[in-house]
C-alpha cells in the first residue's frame, strides 16, 4: 500500500480492461487517478467504485482521437490537482485486416487512436512534468510491436512507433528526470481479446495460450503491476525499457498451425 501515495496519475482507456485494472491498483496504492474514456457511462461506474472504497479517482470523458478534448483534459487535471505525476497510455482500439485490402479510413482511424493519441497526450502532460522536473509516462504497446501475426500490420505499426517514441523521448528528457517507459503485453483476456475471440473463434484462442510459454492467457492485474512498478519511485533510474507481459509469447518462435 502507497507505493503511488500523493501521485495524480492520468490513465486512458480508463473504463474497462487493462487500464481499469491499472486505475484500481493504482488508486489501492495511494494515487489519486483521473479515469480518461469515451465510454463515459461505465468509467462514471467504475471511479465511482473505486471512491466508494475511500480511493480517489476522477472519470473524464476525452477521446484521445482529439486535440480539443485531450488539451482540456489535460487542463482539467492541471486546475483540478495541479499537477501530473504519471501518464498511462493504454487507449486503443483494434483494427484488423489485410494490408493490400485495408482502406484509407481503417488505417487512419487507428494511427489516430493508437499512435496519435498517445503523442497528443505525452504532448499536453510535457510541459507540466517539465517544469516540476519530473514524471513517469508509461505507454502500453503490444507483443505484436516484436512479432508478426497475420492481417494486424496496421496495430503493430502503431504499436511499433509508440516503442521508437518511448525510446526517443526517454533519451532526450532522462536529464529532467522524466522517465518513458513501455509494456508489451501478450494475448490479455480483456473485451478487445473477446472481441477478437468472436471475430477469430477458436483458432485465436488456441493460438493465443500455444503462443506463450506459459500456455495460457494473461489476466489485466498481471499487466498492471507491471505498471505500477514503472509509475512508481521503485522505477527511478529506469528509462527507455520495455517489460513484456506475454507468458513468454516473445521467447518462443512463432506459432504456425
Ligand atoms: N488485450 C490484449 O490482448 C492486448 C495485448 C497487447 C496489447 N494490448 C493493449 O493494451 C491496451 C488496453 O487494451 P484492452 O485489451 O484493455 O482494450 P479494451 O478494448 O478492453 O479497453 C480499451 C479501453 O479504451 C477505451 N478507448 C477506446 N478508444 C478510446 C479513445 N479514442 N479515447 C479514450 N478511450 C478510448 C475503450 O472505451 C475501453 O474502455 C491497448 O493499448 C491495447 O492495444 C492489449
């Protein structure tokens, strides 16, 4: 308890999956959590759980999709709190589909989301972190950032750059003792993994737990530790890193049928 105590920490995709597991044990150690999410109904929900335990959180409606909303989140964070100790960008959404088929849009859409988004917000957070010479921001890519899976190019493209920024930022920010830190999870059980598991059915579920060492899924908490430890102090000569959360998926050769 308090590894996170008398930190603000902004998390998106806050209302469901990995990022509500990472605002739960966040706010259990202390911090107080602004819940950013554009579904706004079940984020309300959500913080107002995690308040009813005498935990803090804040739920904000902002799609990261849009300069607007994330500048004003960002603003809010700052009169609301003043200041900005951590930022998890964990929003995603996924798009599948082949390269030679997928059009402008899907591709857009995504690269918006997924990659832009995360700019967008590591962009409004900086010059808070700047000026109080400190901060942890922890970008949640993917296994598939490291590894191929057929017909996801355009989210592993995306996951890709969110590694090249963590890498590039980490190295110019080290001496403000702003730390950039990366988590590249496996196959998660989370709505998006059900999603893909009615798209893909049974061949994705096989694929997923033959694919990590540990022949099973891996649950959202597993991932927010991981989280935890690089928002934390315990973390503070570490930037620049990825920690995979994959049961190994990335120590195997990849899994053929
Ligand atoms: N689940 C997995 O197997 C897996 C594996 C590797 C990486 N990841 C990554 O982990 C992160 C979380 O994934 P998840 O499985 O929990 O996803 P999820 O779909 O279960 O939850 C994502 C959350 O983000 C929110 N969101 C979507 N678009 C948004 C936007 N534009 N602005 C604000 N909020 C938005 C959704 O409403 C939802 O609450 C993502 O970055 C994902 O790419 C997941």
């Amino acid at each position: 308890m308090g590894r996170l105590k008398d930190k603000v920490a902004i998390v998106t995709g806050a209302a469901d999956g990995i990022g509500l597991a990472i605002s739960k044990v966040f706010a259990k150690e202390g911090a107080t959590v602004v819940m950013v999410d554009v579904n706004e109904d079940k984020c309300k929900r959500e913080a107002q759980a995690i308040l009813q335990q005498n935990q803090n959180a804040l739920p904000l409606f902002c799609d990261v999709g849009s300069t607007d909303m994330v500048n004003g989140m960002v603003q809010t964070c700052m009169e609301t709190y003043g200041r900005i100790d951590v930022l998890v960008n964990n929003a995603a959404i996924s798009v599948s589909g082949l390269v030679s088929e997928m059009p402008d849009e899907d591709w857009d859409r995504l690269m918006n989301v997924n990659l832009k988004g995360v700019f967008r917000c590591i962009r409004a957070c900086m010059p808070h972190m700047l000026l109080a010479e400190k901060g942890s921001v922890v970008n949640i890519a993917s296994g598939q950032a490291h590894r191929s899976w057929d017909n996801w190019t355009a989210y592993a493209t995306a996951k890709g750059g969110m590694l090249s920024m963590t890498t590039q930022l980490a190295g110019q920010f080290g001496h403000k003792n702003i730390r950039f830190n990366s988590i590249s999870p496996g196959a998660i059980l989370t709505p998006m993994a059900e999603e893909r598991i009615e798209k893909e059915g049974a061949a994705y579920v096989k694929a997923s737990k033959l694919q990590a060492a540990m022949l099973r899924f891996g649950k959202d908490h597993e991932v927010a530790l991981a989280a935890l430890f690089l928002a934390s102090d315990e973390a503070a000569y570490i930037t620049g890193d990825d920690i995979k959360v994959d049961g190994g998926l990335c120590a195997l050769p990849r899994y053929m049928e």
